[in-house]
C-alpha cells in the first residue's frame, strides 16, 4: 500500500480521493512548521508529498527524498521548490494554477479600495474611542474613478483584477509583462508599457508576478521613487518582491500615498510593525485563496496529481514536464 504524507489538515474530499486509491494518508495536525529535518524524516516513510505551507523542496530534501514519486504543492507559487534539483532526482513537481484567479483578485481589489479610503485605519479610531467631532479636511481618501491600474504581471490573477477596475471604476489598464497579453488589449483596451513607464504613469500599481531572481526585491528605494506620489502599492503575489524597509520609508517620506499588502517578508509580519499603524496602508495576513470553494478546489488539484503520480502517470498540473522525457529516456535505455 502507498503512503502518503500531506503536511496540513486539508479538505476531507480530497483525502478521501486519494485513500480511495488504496492509499494510506497520513496527515500532519500540529499547528506549527515542520523543521527540514522533519520534513525529510517523515518523507523516508512515504511515496508521494502533498506539500501545503512553507515548506522548502531544495537540493538537501530532494537528494534525501530522492525516492519519491511526485510531489504536490496546494499552491500556485513554486519558489520554495528547486526545479533544477526535481529534474535531476526525476520528481514530477506540481502546482494548483487557475483555480484561485478570482479569489486573489478579490483581495487585491478589496486592498486597492481599502487603502484607496484609509478603511483600516478609520476602523481602528473606532476601537480606540476616536469617532467623535467631524472635521471636514481630516482622514480624506482619494477616489478611483477614471484613474489608471498599472499591473505587472497580466496573467490569469491580473487579468481578473483589471477586469473588476474597469468594470467599476472605469479605470485604464497599463501593463508590463515579458510578453504582450493581446487578449487584454483587445477586451480592456489594456496597453503594455516598460516597467520604467508603469513606475512613472500608475496611480495604482498591482503586483501578480512570480518571485524569480529578476523579481525579488524589484520594489526598492528607486522604484518607489519612480512612483506617483499619489501612487497606491498593491502586492499579492509574493512579499520578497518588496523591500519592505524602503516601503515603509516611501511611506514615511510621502513619496508615495498609500499601500495594501496581502504578503510580507517575512511572514507572518511582527505585530509592532510599524506599517500596521499607517492611515494609508492595509495589510492582511496573505488570505488570497481563503475562500471554502477556492481551497476545496486546491486541495481536489493537489489530490489528483498526487494519483496521477503513484500510477506513474502524468501530474496534470506539472510544472516540471521535461522529467517525463527524461523517465521515458531512461525506460528506453533499460529496455
């Protein structure tokens, strides 16, 4: 009988698909982190990985856990995983992709909005006995009628994002991506930029990119001061994008007006943060796909690669598909 080692409490659905396979789960309940050493320990025991959280797929759990037959994330976002290392060890790695567009989407829309009228912060005055005599130029928002969504990265997650801005607010879509969305420019009248012209012309600039080498950091004491200083800073995607010191200094320093963040680096953020007592900033504790719907349909995912792999079958959502080639390769040199 396989086992297989899911390391969070998941949807019941989506064990019981894989049990229904003639497998043995074996779910991991403490409400903490595994250690790396753990993690590798548990994984002596088992054929396949549903990895859900932080866990981290590098060289040194890979070369230990080389006997695995495929691991799935219950995430999009694979930048805890070395793909090079996967290929090498012939490990099938796959992701959740699609299914939580909307949901993300959501929240960064719920942040713009938030940010856009300091909706935290007056929630706060409320808790601390401050709702009291009205002044008429105190704690003024700014609207989002007409003004321009700069998105870097329109994927499927900006896609729906710019979809909403203009549906609501009539909002014009620029964008940098590596490679021009033709389906935007077509539907949204989206036009792509340079990253230099997203910086200098967003009034809001949502960020839906993947942590790579390239994007780590990209949100520095220089871009921020590229930025409008009516600009509204919007990530999602992943905190390290962010130099979250120069943020807060942009912030200070009124260099730019206002963000909303989803991630932070690190999470979870300290709670004497001072970017949590900020009248124009919005944090939320990284709650993109926290829908019951999105998750079961994460979690449904994940359990369908994980029975795909243990069949020796091809992981629909693979990130990884040239380790296939390379498993058919070496079947044809044994045979």
């Amino acid at each position: 009988m396989d086992r297989v080692l899911v390391t969070r409490k998941i949807s019941e659905n989506a064990l019981t698909l894989i049990r229904d396979q003639d497998c043995e789960v074996t779910v991991y309940t403490e409400q903490r982190d595994l250690s790396q050493h753990e993690l590798i320990s548990l994984c002596q025991n088992h054929v396949a990985l549903l990895s859900v959280g932080p866990n981290k797929i590098d060289e040194q759990f890979l070369s230990a856990c080389s006997h695995l037959k495929g691991i799935a994330l219950m995430s999009v976002g694979y930048d805890r995983v070395d793909i090079g290392a996967a290929n090498r060890y012939k490990i099938p790695i796959s992701n959740t992709p699609d299914v939580l567009s909307e949901a993300a989407a959501d929240v960064a829309f719920l942040l713009m909005l938030s940010v856009a009228r300091k909706a935290f912060y007056m929630h706060k005055t409320i808790e601390r006995g401050e709702w009291g005599f009205f002044e008429p130029t105190k704690n003024l928002g700014q609207e989002l009628y007409g003004k321009t969504l700069g998105i870097l990265g329109l994927g499927r997650i900006g896609m729906e994002m710019a979809k909403k801005a203009k549906a609501a607010y009539g909002m014009s879509i620029i964008y940098h991506n590596r490679s021009r969305n033709t389906k935007a420019e077509a539907d949204l009248g989206a036009a792509y930029v340079t990253f230099d012209e997203l910086l200098m012309k967003s009034d809001v600039l949502s960020v839906h990119v993947n942590l790579t080498d390239e994007t780590r950091g990209l949100f520095n004491e220089e871009a921020f001061k590229r930025m409008k200083p009516n600009a509204i800073f919007i990530n999602t995607a992943r905190g390290a994008i962010h130099n979250e010191a120069h943020l807060l200094t942009a912030l200070q320093n009124r260099t730019i007006w206002g963000a909303g963040l989803d991630v932070t680096n690190p999470e979870p953020m300290a709670k004497d943060n001072p970017l949590l007592q900020m009248e124009n900033v919005c944090i939320l504790p990284h709650i993109g796909s926290a829908t019951e719907e999105t998750r079961e349909k994460m979690a449904l995912m994940a359990a369908r690669n994980i029975v795909k792999a243990l069949k020796g079958e091809h992981m629909p959502q693979v990130i990884n598909p040239e380790v296939y080639h390379a498993l058919k390769s070496e079947i044809k040199s044994y045979s």
